[in-house]
C-alpha cells in the first residue's frame, strides 16, 4: 500500500507536466484560430436588416403558418418528418448488418477492418454534398432528401451499433460456444437480445438528428421545409421566415420530448 502511495506521487509531477502541456497547446491552437478570422464590421444597412429579420420572426405571417395546403407549414413539416423517418428506416436496416461486419469481436479482424474502412469513407463525406449527389441523379424533391438522410444515417448508425456490439457481455457468447452453437446461432441468441433496446434509442437518436439536417437539406433542394426557407430569406420575405422557423421549433421542440421519453423508456428497460 505504501510502494503504491509513493509511486502515485512520483507520477503526480509527471501527470501535472502532461496538463500543462496540453493546455499550452490548447491555448496556441485558441489564438491561432483567432487570427484566421477576419470581420468586415457592421453598418447602418446591416442594423436595418438585422431589425427586419427580428420584426419578422418576432411577427410571423399567420395566413402561411396555418395554411393547410402543399404550400402551407403543415404540410412542409409533414414531409420534412417523411424524409427524416424513412431515411432514419433505411439507413438502420443497412446499417445493422454492416455494423456486425465491422465488430471484431463477431467477424475475423480483416473483415472488420475493411467494413471499418467503408463506414469511414461514407461518414467522411459531408451530408451536403450527398445531397447535392443525389440532386443530380434524382432530380430535386423529396426523393432526393430520403437518399441523402439514409446514407448520413448508414455512417453513424453503423459506428455506435459497432460501439455496441464489441461492449457486449462475452460470457454469453462464451456459454454458447460451449455447448456448440453456430456463429448465427450465437448472434442470434447470445448478441441481439442485448442489443435490441442500444440499437433502438440510437436510431431514435439519428431520428432527432435527421430532422435537422432534413429542414437544412432542402435548402440545396433536397425536399422538406428548407426549400422556401431559403426562398423568402432570398426574397426578404421575414414574416415568412418567421413562420417557418416557429413552426420549426415547435416541431422539433414536439419530437424531442417524445423522443426523450422514448430513450428513457428504452434504457431503463420499461415499455
């Protein structure tokens, strides 16, 4: 007990050398990133603006927020909320056997590193540019934002169901070995069971995310509620960029919450 007491504070001053050094770094990398940006400073013309976009907010136009129309906020958010579920779908669905490929502790290890690799490249490339990708295929609409919300969600899906396949308990899968169970056998029975609620609140989670990135997308054109956004912003049209955005927060302000209670429900185990 002693031997340990003295080598902890032989360390400690070793320890205290490494904080410090980080936090010099730290500090260097602050102020660098500090100098890279530039400001042009304000005017009068942008004090009007910046007055008009907060008068428009603060005063949206009522006859587009309850309009019930294809053209009104409703049905925007309905769509917005079809792009982001089906692409949350999709993306589990090719996510799940993906994710047990890239688990070294189910698949030999060359496997999981090339399955590793592929999630690697497909989380590397900007959700943007997807969209604009599936634009040119497609075409812009809807179709083209359930493409784009689907391989964004493959990518992380994939990594935090890897994450949680490689933590599960080993002795079940140990005990299955032990009385001869297949390796399907042993996902089946030994490894879904204890994933079944992890998988389910991380896509719950991608949901969340997706529904972001789904108002976002439509500003390249890629469906839902971005599109004019985008379009009375251009225009200045702030009361109906008001609308909008409080339709916006009292979406996602709606689907968090349930969504919130969903997880809970899931990791305490309770239905």
């Amino acid at each position: 007990m002693e031997q340990s007491y003295i080598e902890k504070l032989k360390l400690a001053p070793r320890n205290h050398r490494y904080i410090l050094i980080m936090f010099l770094i730290i500090l260097g990398l602050l102020a660098w990133s500090i100098t890279g940006i530039s400001s042009s400073g304000t005017n009068g013309d942008s004090l009007s603006v910046a007055k008009n976009i907060i008068h428009g907010i603060v005063t949206p136009d009522t006859d587009l927020l309850f309009n019930w129309t294809k053209q009104g906020i409703p049905y925007l958010l309905f769509e917005t909320i079809a792009i982001a579920f089906l692409g949350t779908i999709v993306g589990g669905v090719f996510a799940m056997p993906l994710a047990f490929l890239a688990s070294s502790n189910i698949v030999p290890p060359v496997i999981s590193t090339i399955a590793k690799l592929v999630i690697m490249f497909i989380r590397t490339i900007p959700s943007f540019v997807y969209g604009l990708m599936f634009i040119r295929v497609t075409g812009p609409g809807a179709f083209a934002g359930v493409m784009t919300m689907s391989v964004i969600s493959i990518g992380m899906l994939t990594k935090l169901f890897s994450d949680s396949i490689e933590e599960i308990d080993h002795g079940v899968i140990e005990a299955l070995d032990a009385i001869g169970c297949t390796r399907f056998s042993k996902v089946r029975y030994g490894v879904i069971p204890q994933l079944v609620a992890s998988f389910l609140s991380t896509i719950l989670y991608r949901f969340d995310m997706n529904l972001r990135d789904a108002s976002i997308l439509g500003l390249v054109g890629a469906g839902g509620i971005g599109a004019p956004l985008i379009f009375a912003m251009n225009a200045y049209r702030w009361n109906q960029v008001g609308s909008i955005l409080v339709g916006l927060v009292v979406l996602i302000l709606i689907v968090e919450y349930i969504s919130t209670k969903l997880r809970t429900r899931l990791i305490k185990g309770v239905w």
